[in-house]
C-alpha cells in the first residue's frame, strides 16, 4: 500500500464533499474512481497532492498517509510532495514551448544535472510518444493533436520520476482513437508507476483499472476488486449505476 485515507473528510466551507473516507491504494496498480458528476471525484484525487491547497474556502479532517507519513502535516512541502505525486488534468495543457522544453522544464527549474537529452527520450519512450516526435523536438507542443499533447503532458509528469499519477477524467476531450492509444498506455505504467485515474466512464473503468472506487454524494458506497465490482457488486447503489439504472 502506497496511500491511505483515514477518516477523512473534505470541505469548501461548510460544505462536505467527502465524508468519512477510508481507503487504501495499492502500489504499482491503477484504481480507478467513478460516479457521477459532482459526487466529489475531484476533490478526491485533488486532495491526494494538495491541488486543493489553492481553493481557500477548503479544508480537510482526518488524514492521508503517503508511505506512511501524513501529506498534510506541516513539515510537508506541497511543492516538494508534487514531485512524488503527479497530475495530469482533464485538458491538455502543455506550455506553449517546444516538445523538447516541456519535459525538461520541471526537472531544470528543480536542478536536474544529468543527461537531459537521455531523460527527454526516456520520458517521450514511457509516454508511447517518442517515435512520433523524435524529429521535431523543437516544434511547439501546441502543433501536436490533442491526444499527443496528452501524451506529452503524461511525459512531463514522468519525467519528474513521480511515484504516483493522478489522472482526472484524461481522455475526456480526446477522440475514440487517441483514448484508445492513452488507455493502453496506461495499462503499461503501472509497471513503474501507481496510477489513480477519475473517469465518468465506466466501460473505460472497467477496461483500465485494477481496483475502482464508486463514490456517490461524497460517499464511498463500494471500493475493490474492478472485474469483482463490475461483474458482481456487494450494493444495490454500486448495481443501479454500473448498469445505467440510476435514478
Ligand atoms: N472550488 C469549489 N468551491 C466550492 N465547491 C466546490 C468547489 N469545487 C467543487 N465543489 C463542490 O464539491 C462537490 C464535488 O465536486 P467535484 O469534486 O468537482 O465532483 P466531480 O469531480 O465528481 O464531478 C460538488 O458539489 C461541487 O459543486
Ligand atoms: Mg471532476
């Protein structure tokens, strides 16, 4: 186990949009979190690196452990904690510089001394991108397509050499085609990496993740095994929405 939640409990203001969650994220797997809109699947994975550190109306209760040191304590660094735990949001958005700039950035501006060529090819390999832009390195990032911008912006997030990736909802503004490509690829980095990914779309769910936790109204109603929670969920909710009967 590489992140656990203890009783915890999520705010923006009075408001709770988590409630009493209790989960643990296996290493080296990816789990998946679903349901539907505004259930608090953002806020979720947002609090996992403190993303939710910029909205001053939030607050938290209870605790995440990382390795088992609690990410909210104070003599943790937010930033510091960012380069454990990636992120990759719902649209692309590379920076608008070359392909080449936007992997080397983050590890530039954080005194990476080694082979930068090396770490751009290695990054740009992981990501399932390089053999399409290895020859134009120096072109805009904003030249690429969409889900190669994806790519490319899942390539930053490895390049910091993260332990963990968070995705929200990634391949929502991609194509059927460019998703294709992204969830396989996301199958082949939980080799390296652990992987939390929300997705309002359950077949995607159900083909990518290992474990998938349904949340409904800031509750966690069931959290396992994805092929047990599909084929065999233990609640009537769980059941109701896995089979589009949701009222
Ligand atoms: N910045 C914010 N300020 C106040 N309320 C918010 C903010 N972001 C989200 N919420 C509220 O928290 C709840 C959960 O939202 P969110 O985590 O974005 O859901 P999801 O990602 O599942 O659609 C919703 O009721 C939403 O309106
Ligand atoms: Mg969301």
């Amino acid at each position: 186990m590489i992140l656990k939640t203890k009783n915890l409990n999520l705010f923006y203001g009075s408001t709770k949009a988590i409630n009493n969650c209790n989960i643990n994220i296996e290493k080296n797997k990816v789990t998946a979190i679903i349901g539907p809109s505004g259930c608090g699947k953002s806020t979720l994975l947002r609090s996992m690196n403190r993303m939710n550190d910029f909205i001053d109306s939030f607050s938290i209760k209870g605790e995440i452990l990382f390795d088992e040191k609690n990410i909210y304590d104070s003599k943790i660094d937010a930033t510091e904690l960012r380069k454990s735990i990636g992120m990759v949001f719902q649209k692309p958005n590379p920076f608008p510089k070359s392909i080449y700039e936007n992997i080397i950035w983050g590890p530039k501006i954080n005194g990476f001394e080694g082979d930068k060529d090396k770490l751009v090819e290695e990054s740009l390999k992981d990501a399932g991108l390089w053999d399409e832009v290895k020859n134009r390195l120096n072109d805009s990032a904003l030249s690429l397509s969409g889900g190669q911008q994806q790519r490319l912006c899942i390539a930053r997030a490895i390049a910091m050499k993260p332990n963990i990736i968070l995705m929200d909802e990634p391949c929502s503004a991609l194509d059927p085609k460019s998703t294709a490509i992204i969830e396989t690829l996301i199958k082949k980095l939980r080799k390296n990496y652990t992987i939390l990914i929300v997705t309002h779309n359950m077949q995607q769910a159900a083909r990518v993740s290992d474990f998938t936790l349904f949340l409904y109204e800031g509750e966690v109603i069931e959290f396992g095994d994805t092929e047990h929670l599909f084929r065999n969920p233990k609640n009537k909710q769980t059941e109701d929405y896995i089979t589009g009967r949701f009222g």
